[in-house]
C-alpha cells in the first residue's frame, strides 16, 4: 500500500521542478495529477472486479507492472502531455488502482471482530506513503534531479512490489460467506442503538429501499456529489502546499515537509475516525469533519508564515483524515447491503474525480489572480457545499427518527 500510494504524493512535489523545465503554467503542471486521479478512481473500478475473480497477489502484480512501467516512462517524457499520460494511463489506471482498493477489501475479508480497525490500518498506508515519500524524493530531486527520482521509484516498484505481493494468498477464507445474507430482526422486536449507527439511532429509522426517506438514486447522487466537493476542497493544501511555499520564499523542501506532517497526522486522524463512526455514526462524522476542515483551510488565509503553516498543516491532515472513510461507513448504514460495494465504490470514485478537479482549479485559479488566497476561498465554498449536503442528509435522518421515537411514545401511552 505505501509503495503502490507513492505516485500520489510524488507528483505533488515535482510540481514546481516540471513547471520550470516544461516552461508552463500552474494549472497545467498541475494536469499529471489531474490525469492520474481519474485513472485511479476508474482504475479502482477494474481492479475491483480482477480482485474479485482473480484475488488481490495477482492485481497487485499488475500494479508493479503498471507503476514502474509508469515511472520510467514519465523520466523519459519529453513534454507534459507525455508526462501527464503517463501519471494518467499507469500510474494511475494500471498501477496505484491496483492497491488501495483491492487490498483494502482483501483485507475485510480476513477479519470479523477486528474489521474495522483492520480495514483503517490497511488504509492508512496510503497516508504513510504521503509521510515517507515527499521528503525522501524532494532531497532525491535537490541531490539528482526529478527524472532520476522517478527511475529510483520505478525499479522500486518494479522489484519490490511482486515480492510484497507473495504474502498475499490467493483467495481469503472468509469470502465465501460474505454472501450470507443478514439476520432478518424478529417480528415484534424492539428497536435497538447500533454501534454501525451511532448513539441515538435506531435500525428501525432506516429503510434501504428510502435512504435517508429519498429515492436510492437521488440519495446516491448527494452523496456522489458530496464527495467531490469535499475532496475539491481538500486537494487544495495537498496538491499546492508545495508550491505555495516555493512561492513565498520557503522552497519546495520546507513544502515538501509540510506535506509529510499533513499526512503523517492525517494517519493518526484515519485511525481515529473508525472509533469515531462507531460511536456517533457516519453522518456526524461526516459532519464534525467537514466543519474542521473548513476552520482549517479558513485558517491558512491570514497566516502564512512558517511555522503558523507547519502548525496548519498539522491541523487540516487531524482534521480530514475521516471524511472519505466516513462515506464508506454510510453507505453501509444506510443502503441495502447486497449494493454496499457498488454504491461504496461509486461515491470513493467521486473523490478521487473531486481531488482531481481540484488539484486543477486550484492551480487554474492561481493562474488567473496570481495568488492561492483566491484558491483556499475557492475551497471553503466547495466545502460548504460538501457541509450543507451532509447537514441535510442528518436533517433528514433526525426528523424521521423523532417521528418514529414519538410513535413509540404514542404506542405506549395507548397501551
């Protein structure tokens, strides 16, 4: 997972040095990134479907393939658009697609019990590639150059990765029985708090045929549509920082470390938001996120010395660490489980397309004003509409629920 999530992370911190070499403009440069997230959520999309049929040893060797064939390509480009296809086609289609979901659900295969903290370990792979890399290949940029960084990575991934790979086992034991369908509730039964739903919640407040007491479709589009605008908002701090920094007279390295402590907290905060959902549910995870992350992005308009960043920066990776988790965890709380792996990969696609997106206009927007305070305004609204979709979705959740607490009540009385 750390090595397969390296591209993710790298690309940011060659921003700079493939803007200056290609001669082009911020939103350009930022177009690799772009490519490479549409090829990860499309990608992720597949190798699902290869994992299932085939187990996650061979996607992931698939993966190696797809990520050193990618890197090495990518040294030799002569041009950006070759560089970014080569970010779109393999290192992101047919290579880091090939490990975070795949080995996420191969990993919830093979825990019951511990699942959940399980699944969120595995995960926070990706967040520690984001800890490890940048450093690490922004002193390979400063001592070699960018082009050599990226052959260093391919080697790595070519070599490594299928060695990794041997550790997996073909097929989990547990798969054949994630088919069974669930426990049916016994006809009279009392509702009962869930842990899935959180404290006040009750299983009867929710019927899969009406999430959230909407159309399933339209229900699925807010959600989708959350999703993008949550990650337009985060691929802000996390795609420019580097440059950002580089722009007021910090250097990349000082962008590059930034990065790393985002994303090293952001481990810390993914870990924590499973205990989280377990306790107050998905929605207000979601909720209680979103409003962090707004305060955060809110805080880097009128600080941006040094120290105040590396201090922001901690804070926005504690803050936003939970957010996409938290849709996986909704959807499984909320729609028919049979649909939860679509549905799931349906609305973690939307990220990805949102982080893409947003790695873009961040850089378009840079573009037009000269300047990323116009960028991180940008990102509060996209924020707010992230906030205002989920704080709708509660609302709605809430009211039905006190609907079926007072029939409760109702019910007793008369009795």
């Amino acid at each position: 997972m750390t090595l397969g999530s390296s591209v993710m992370y790298v690309v940011s911190v060659v921003l700079p040095a493939v803007q200056a070499e290609f001669g082009v403009a911020r939103a350009d440069a930022s177009l690799p990134y772009t490519l490479l997230m549409v090829g990860f959520g499309i990608g992720g999309l597949l190798m699902g479907r290869l994992s299932d049929r085939h187990g996650a040893r061979r996607v992931v060797w698939i993966g190696s393939v797809g990520l050193g064939a990618g890197y090495l390509l990518a040294a030799q480009s002569q041009s950006l658009w070759g560089f970014a296809l080569a970010h779109g086609l393999l290192l992101g289609l047919a290579g880091s697609s090939a490990t975070f979901g795949p080995l996420v659900a191969d990993t919830s295969l093979w825990f019951v019990r511990r699942r959940g903290i399980a699944v969120a370990i595995c995960a926070s792979g990706n967040y520690l590639a984001g800890a490890i890399w940048p450093p690490l290949v922004q002193q390979a940029i400063e001592t070699v150059g960018w082009r050599q960084a990226y052959q260093g990575l391919g080697l790595a991934c070519l070599l490594l990765m299928p060695l990794l790979a041997q550790g997996l086992r073909l097929r989990a034991p547990l798969a054949p029985a994630q088919g069974l369908p669930p426990a049916r509730p016994q006809p009279g039964a009392a509702a009962l708090p869930t842990a899935a739903g959180g404290a006040g919640q009750r299983t009867e407040a929710r019927d899969p045929a009406r999430p959230f007491g909407l159309k399933v479709a339209t229900a699925q589009g807010l959600l989708c549509v959350a999703g993008v605008a949550c990650c337009v908002a985060m691929a802000m701090p996390q795609v420019h920082i580097v440059a950002y920094c580089g722009d007021l007279g910090y250097g990349a390295a000082s962008g590059a470390q930034m990065l790393s402590l985002m994303l090293a907290c952001g481990i810390v905060s993914r870990l924590l938001s499973g205990w989280v959902c377990d306790h107050i549910g998905g929605l207000r995870t979601l909720l209680l996120g979103s409003i962090l992350q707004g305060l955060a992005l809110l805080l880097f308009l009128p600080f941006d010395g040094l120290v105040s960043l590396f201090v922001i920066s901690a804070l926005f990776g504690l803050f936003q660490g939970g957010i996409v988790p938290s849709y996986a965890i909704i959807v499984r709380e909320h729609f028919a489980p049979q649909e939860a792996g679509t549905r799931v990969g349906a609305v973690l696609m939307c990220t990805l397309f949102g982080m893409a997106l947003g790695g873009w206009m961040s850089g378009k927007v840079f573009d037009l004003t000269g300047s990323y305070q116009a960028a991180f305004v940008n990102g509060l609204a996209w924020n707010a509409l992230n906030l205002a979709i989920a704080f709708f979705l509660w609302r709605r959740v809430s009211g039905r629920l006190g609907s079926a607490v007072a029939t409760d009540a109702a019910v007793q009385v008369g009795r």
